[in-house]
C-alpha cells in the first residue's frame, strides 16, 4: 500500500479513509480463514502442484509473475552467460585460426587485438551490446566468425525484446492502478426506498478516470446440496442496484453501491442476530480499464459478518463548493445509525413490507407510552 511506500502518512492510509475512528475496530472470528483479503489478494495456497513444466510453457508470464528480486536475477544473469558463452566461443575461434599467437605484420586474423579470453570477453560484449570501441573488430578472413556475430546479434535483440518486455510490463501491471481504487472498510444494511438494502462505498482517489467500470458481487459460504454434497466455497452472484440502474458506474466521486435483499438474494433470510453468528463472506469486485494506459484493472475486497454493519448508513461526502463539488475523504467510511428493523428481509416480507413494519412500530410505541403515563399516575396519585 501507499503507506508502506513512504508516500502518505500512516495516519492516512487508505484503509483509514475506509473508516471511522470513533467506530469500534471489529476483527474476523478466530480461525475463520478469508477467501479474499481486504487488500484484494486471493488467500488460497496451491499446493500439491505435480506438472510443474506447465509454468515453462508460457514463460513470459512466468517472468512477469515472479518477484523484482527473482526477475532482476534473470535479467543480470541472461545478459551475462550470454556475453560469457559467446565470449567463449570467440576465443575458440582466434585460437582455431592462431590469432593468439605472435604473427608477422602480413598475418590476418578473424579477430583483431584478441590476445586472452578477457579480450575474447570483451569483444563478446561489444558486439551484443553495439558498443563498438573501436580496437577491436572482425574481418573478412573467417566466414565462421561472421556466423557467429550473426547469431549472437539475433540472440542479444531475442533476450533484450523479452526481459526489456518483461520488465515493462511489471512496471505498468494493472494492480498498480487498483491501489488508488478504495473501498469501506464496512458494508451496512438498512433500509433504502422502503426495501432492505446491503450497501457499500467505493472510490477513486485519481482524476484520471476508470472507463467502463463495473462492479460485481459474490457471497461465498459453505452449503450442502440436496443430495448431501458439501460445497466449502460456494459462491453466488448477487444482483446490486447500482446508481445509474446497470453494472456499469461512472466512477468521478464515491458512489455508493446497492443490493436489494429480495428473495433472490442469498441474505435474503438473514436477520440481524443471524448474520453474527453466519460465516458468509461478501466479495465486490471493482474492474475497468484505464483511462491513461488502456490496460484493465481490477480491485477486490471482501466483507466478512463482523464488518457488516447492520442498521446504519454511509454519511454524504460530496457538497457542493463555489461552483463546483468537493469530496471530503475524511468521512468516506463513516456511518450512522438509522431505524431498521432487525428481522430478515423473508419476514419483512410476510409482514406486509416496510410500510407495514413502520406503523406496527408506531402503534407499540404509542401502547408502550401510554402504559409508562398510566403507571406514572397511578405513582403520582399513591
């Protein structure tokens, strides 16, 4: 992250920006393992790997998926047996024709002023690189070494064409982009246009924008089929009501984005005490494609059931300032309390809907004051 890079401050580490800091910290149950981390990383270990030489099919992906410290290895130790095989090779053929011998002024050798394998080294180097000092240089008197510098001119622009590649592609890896797409660091549910919503935030911290960008959802839980086999990780899409009515979101400010509980929705029957006790798993999944490189990006976070935050909602960001609109950051993960009604969206329903919940609350409460009046008069009359 950013904060690791020196580049911000901790105190504003992106994962602050997610949150409230005068909310309590929830942590996961002990021992529940995540299937995606906060940051995104997919927390699975592929083990037990026995066709190995699948990865040597596509080595250029390899290269790029390798760590800094393995790929610049590679990148020094390629270019240097490179020089050195073909630096072996030019002192085989100065000593096959005796150009390592002292000769007269009349003698023509493959290779000028090679003397050692050093010199043959450094030749070597010259002739991959296109340095060209000058001393040294090939004649017309060996038509093997002309092959030879032929050759190793095609494999100095192979090995320069995948490791320059290689190289270029771990700097401009699209992951890069997904460290300034950030999201809260708690998802709420409350009620939103008389429905039963599970909701989070997202935001782009770049003014350059994210084109065609469009977010999924995943819950992943373990369930047993009709059959009795048991899935550990199932995962179910789930369908988000997102402000401009598709997937796709026009990402310039935070947006908050919405999931109806109907039932179609696998929450669809859980109500507040059940989610705590519920190991469900939210995955959201923000993808599109960079607007300065055109190269697709895609950042992922997940919710376990101690960061759902249930009868709450996000605060408002943006506001309107001398023309213009101003996000304020700082209140990016906040949330407030809001009246929700703590059963399943499934009872909601077979209540009568939100309406109905509303006034049989008012009704109770009304009884409810009315017994606390009545009681205190008959107090204030004994």
């Amino acid at each position: 992250m950013l904060s690791r890079k020196g580049l911000i401050p901790e105190d504003y580490v992106l994962t602050r920006l997610a949150e409230d800091v005068l909310q309590p910290k929830f942590k996961a149950k002990p021992g529940k393992a995540r299937f995606v981390d906060k940051n995104g990383t997919c927390n699975v270990a592929h083990t037990n790997i026995r066709e190995q030489g699948r990865f040597l099919q596509d080595v250029f992906t390899t290269l790029v998926d390798l760590k800094w410290l393995h790929t610049l290895i590679i990148f020094t130790m390629s270019f240097l047996c490179s020089w050195l095989l073909f630096g072996m090779i030019w002192w085989l053929v100065a000593f096959a024709h005796g150009d390592l011998d002292q000769r007269g002024d009349d003698f023509v050798p493959c290779v000028t002023d090679i003397h050692s394998f050093s010199s043959a080294f450094l030749f070597s180097i010259e002739v991959q690189v296109t340095i060209g000092f000058g001393a040294r240089m090939i004649t017309e008197e060996c038509v093997s070494a002309i092959i030879i510098l032929i050759m190793q001119n095609i494999v100095g622009l192979i090995i320069n064409a995948i490791m320059l590649g290689c190289i270029f592609m771990k700097t401009a890896q699209a992951n890069r982009r997904a460290e300034t797409l950030i999201f809260s660091k708690h998802a709420v549910i409350s009620v939103r246009n008389n429905k039963l919503c599970f909701m989070i935030r997202i935001g782009d911290l770049r003014k350059s924008m994210i084109i065609s960008a469009t977010v999924r959802m995943q819950v992943v839980k373990r369930t047993t089929t009709e059959e009795g086999e048991v899935v550990p990780l199932d995962q179910i899409d789930i369908h988000m009501d997102n402000p401009v009515g598709t997937n796709g979101i026009f990402l310039v400010s935070p947006l908050i984005i919405c999931h109806v509980i109907d039932k179609d929705s696998p929450l669809y029957k859980l109500s507040a005490s059940d989610l705590q006790h519920e190991d469900i798993e939210v995955i959201v999944v923000l993808e599109g494609v960079v607007e300065t490189t055109g190269i697709t990006t895609q950042a992922r976070t997940s919710y376990v059931s101690d960061e759902i935050l249930w009868g709450q909602r996000f605060v408002p960001t943006v506001s309107a300032e001398d023309g213009m609109y101003a996000v304020d950051y700082s209140k990016f993960g906040n949330t407030v309390k809001v009246p929700t009604p703590c059963c399943s969206a499934k009872k909601l329903d077979e209540a009568g809907g939100i309406a109905q919940f509303k006034l049989c609350e008012g009704v109770t409460l009304r009884t409810s004051m009315r017994k606390r009046r009545a009681s205190r008069r008959s107090r204030m009359e004994s």
